[in-house]
C-alpha cells in the first residue's frame, strides 16, 4: 500500500523560500509506476497542481510559477520535495503531495506571513 506523508514549515516569512517534503511508503520514489505530483489549494479556491516528476526524472511546472518552483527526488529518504522561492501570501494555502495511482498525503497547511 503506497502511503504519502507530506512536512514542512508551516509558516514562512515573504520572499523566503517554501521547502516541503513527501516521504513515500510502500514503493520506491524512483519506481517507473509513478508520476510524482504538488498540488495546492488556496483558502477559498479549487486546487492547483504545481510539479510533477517522472520517472524519468523529468520535470513538469505550472507556467505560472515556472521560474520559482522546484521539484526534486532523494532516494537516501525516499521523498521526493518541492521548493517555491519568493514567496507572497498569495502562495498561502493547504500543499498535497500526490501519485499517479490515486494516492495523497494528507495536505499540509503553509502560511505566508511576516
């Protein structure tokens, strides 16, 4: 059973960087089975996928948020990450992480606030 656990910070200041992790269980964060995904959901709006990465290693980001957003993988923990620069508190919101078999963590809540 692939299970997904997001962490991370759960308030960051302006302009800082947002990093946040997924550790995966049950099947290898580089298994060729799975897409890996971000995904958010600002208060009061539908969600938004943000980055995906492949098996591959390929690397997938919403147009928007492209030149801000990273999504990574390390095997040594079996998670995969995403990092946002610049952040504003318009990037306030609930983050899942997700896989393409259906799975999601349970959400993580991040604040941007000074």
């Amino acid at each position: 059973q692939v299970q997904l656990q997001e962490s991370g910070p759960g308030l960051v200041k302006p302009s800082q960087t947002l990093s946040l992790a997924c550790t995966v269980s049950g099947v290898s964060v580089t298994s060729n089975s799975y897409v890996w995904r971000w995904i958010r959901q600002p208060p009061g709006k539908g969600l938004e996928w943000m980055a995906s990465i492949d098996p591959s290693g390929r690397v997938y980001y919403r147009p928007s948020h492209r030149s801000r957003t990273a999504i990574s993988r390390d095997t040594s923990k079996n998670q995969f990450t995403l990092r946002l620069n610049s952040v504003s508190p318009e990037d306030t919101g609930a983050y899942y992480c997700a896989g393409s078999g259906g799975e999601w963590g349970q959400g993580t809540q991040v604040t941007v606030s000074s």
